[in-house]
C-alpha cells in the first residue's frame, strides 16, 4: 500500500545553481547531496516537510519545455505559504524572477508563479482562508 510521495524531480542544467536558487534565493534546505553511479543526486526541501525535491542533471538541449501562458500555466511543483504576498517581497529582494509583478487573489487563494534559473516554473500559492465560495 501506497504511504505517501518521495520524491518530485525537477531537471535542471545546472545542479549548484539550481541549488542556490533554491536554497538561497527561496529559503528551501538541501536534504541529500550524494554522488552516485548515474550522477549527483541532490535533493531539497521545505523546512519541517517530508517532501523533497530532486534537481537532477538533465542537458539543455534535450529538454523540452510545455507551451506557457502566463496566469494559466501552474508550475511543475506547487509551494504553499502562510503569508504569500510577504514573501514575494522577500523573494524579489533576492533576485527571483516571477511571471507577473504581483501576486493574484483567485478562488482558492493568492497565487504567483516563480521562474527557476533552467525555466522551471515553481507555484507558489497561500490558501484561502475559511474555505472556497462558489
């Protein structure tokens, strides 16, 4: 029986940026950095979640990215935040770059997508709170 996710992998170009922009530009921690027989395998995560994020080494020339619109697209992987639109400021302050210049309010919440430095979009969402009206 099936007891709950690993894992998520996102691939990326570069494993130390990639890392950096996760660990210090959005204030994830790095979990496993571990070289291996098929590679590096680095892992991070949001502090206090079992949840970890693979960044694995993937060339830029093979990916292949889905078609984006901007507001319509979600990210590959979604992060929640208790106060979003605090920490899009901090976020901004470090440098990362963002679909739109401000979070939105939606049905659910407020959301925001961010860009890592390989394309990847990262969803950041704060639910709403007191449930969804329809």
């Amino acid at each position: 029986m099936l007891t709950d996710i690993m894992y998520v992998t996102l691939h990326v170009t570069d494993q130390d940026r990639a890392l950096r922009f996760y660990t210090e530009q959005l204030g994830l921690e790095k979990r496993i950095d571990h070289p291996g027989p098929d590679g590096r395998f680095l892992t991070v995560g949001v502090p206090g979640s079992p949840l970890e994020i693979i960044l694995w080494p993937q060339d830029a020339a093979t990916e292949r990215r889905p078609e984006v619109r901007p507001g319509s697209t979600p990210g590959l992987v979604f992060l929640e935040s208790d106060d979003l639109r605090a920490d899009f400021a901090v976020f901004r302050d470090r440098g990362v770059t963002f679909d739109s210049p401000e979070p939105e309010d939606y049905p659910f919440g407020v959301r925001i997508e961010a860009v890592d430095p390989d394309g990847n979009r990262i969803a950041l969402r704060q639910r709403r709170r007191g449930g969804v009206t329809e």
